[in-house]
C-alpha cells in the first residue's frame, strides 16, 4: 500500500499546491483572463480565442473545474463556465501569504 507523503503536508498547503498545479499552463491562465473580461463562456467562444482544439480547451477548463477555480453550469447542450471568485480570492491569499513568507528579512 503506497502512502501519500503531500497529506503530511496539511491542507492548506494542498490546496495551494492544487490552485498553482492548475494554473500552470499558460492556456488556461489565458482562459482564467477571458472568463474575468466576458464574466461567462462555453467552450465554444474560448475555441475561437485560443489557438487550440475545443477537445484541448475543454481539457483545461475540467483541469480549472477540477481544482475549483471555475464552476460549469449545464445549460441544455452547453456549459457555461464561470469564475468561482471565493476560490480564487483564496489562492490570491494563499500565494500572497507564501510570497510574503519567502521574501528575505532584512
């Protein structure tokens, strides 16, 4: 049985582990940044703004989807995506706080 040495590390710190895990492409920085101009889209609308196949694009929204920064709404054949902004407020926080932590002492 393999034991997962990351829960030793608490949740926190999974969490944000998880939220820069997910944003570590730059597709889906750039999805992040259209959802934030346009507030919603399918996956159809960020087909044609992104230099990707809609199989690709929707790869890396259930990436986004999956690490709870956006949230997808069914609407009949289409999702509409949108931006979970308390997740991301978090991770915001999180990564403010980590970089305030590493940042040299004088």
């Amino acid at each position: 049985m393999q034991i997962h040495k990351k829960n030793e590390f608490g949740r926190r710190k999974q969490q944000l582990a998880q939220y820069a895990k997910a944003i570590a492409h730059p597709a889906r920085i750039a999805i992040l940044r259209k959802l934030a101009e346009d507030k919603k889209c399918i996956c159809g609308e960020l087909v044609k703004v992104l230099p990707l196949s809609q199989s690709t694009v929707s790869q890396h929204l259930k990436e986004l989807k999956n690490a709870g920064l956006i949230r997808g709404t069914v609407k009949g054949p289409k999702s509409i995506y949108t931006i979970n902004q308390p997740a991301l407020d978090q991770f915001r926080d999180e990564f403010k706080r980590l970089m305030s932590n590493l940042k040299e002492k004088k």
